[in-house]
C-alpha cells in the first residue's frame, strides 16, 4: 500500500526524498548516481499546487513531522487522483 505526504511547494517533495537518500548513503548523492531519490515523488505542473512524496514503507525514515502527517493526515489515493486531475504532475520519479 502506498501512502502519501503532501506538501505545498512544488520541489519540496524531490528535495525531501533527495535528502533521505543522502541520509541512507551516508554522504551527498554523487552528480554520477543513477539512483538520486529514495521516495517517489510528483510535483504540480502549475505554478501552485505543491508535491506529493509517494510513501511505499513504513515510513521509519521520515521526520517526526512527516511521521505526523503521514498518520494525522492521511491522505487517500482519491486525494491523489484527484490533485493529479487537477495539477498534471511535470515530473515523476520511479
């Protein structure tokens, strides 16, 4: 099952996966790394309506805030669908 933690700006959810990665290899992600992002992620094509980091564990790597969200929030696969109806995502990270 995959859950999700929205975020309001657009390169939030790249730079949030980004940093874990770097978390999990102990050292920057080297500009010659095909893998760069730990989580999947997907942001707005428009110049509003944030970034959605897909969360495909239990979510042990993530921040008290994230952790937070992730439980308190909730958001569903039909909040998903329904921001990518709206917003198109411009990028995608599998």
């Amino acid at each position: 099952m995959v859950r999700f933690i929205k975020y309001r700006a657009k390169t939030t959810a790249e730079k949030r996966s980004k940093e874990i990665w770097e978390q999990m290899l102990g050292s920057p992600v080297s500009t010659t790394s095909t893998t760069k992002y730990f989580y999947d992620f997907v942001a707005s094509s428009k110049s509003f309506g944030g970034s959605y980091m897909l969360i495909h564990d239990d979510g042990a790597l993530l921040n008290e805030d994230e952790k937070t969200n992730l439980d308190e929030e909730e958001w569903s696969q039909e909040d998903f669908d329904a921001w990518l109806l709206k917003y198109g995502p411009v990028d995608s990270q599998n």
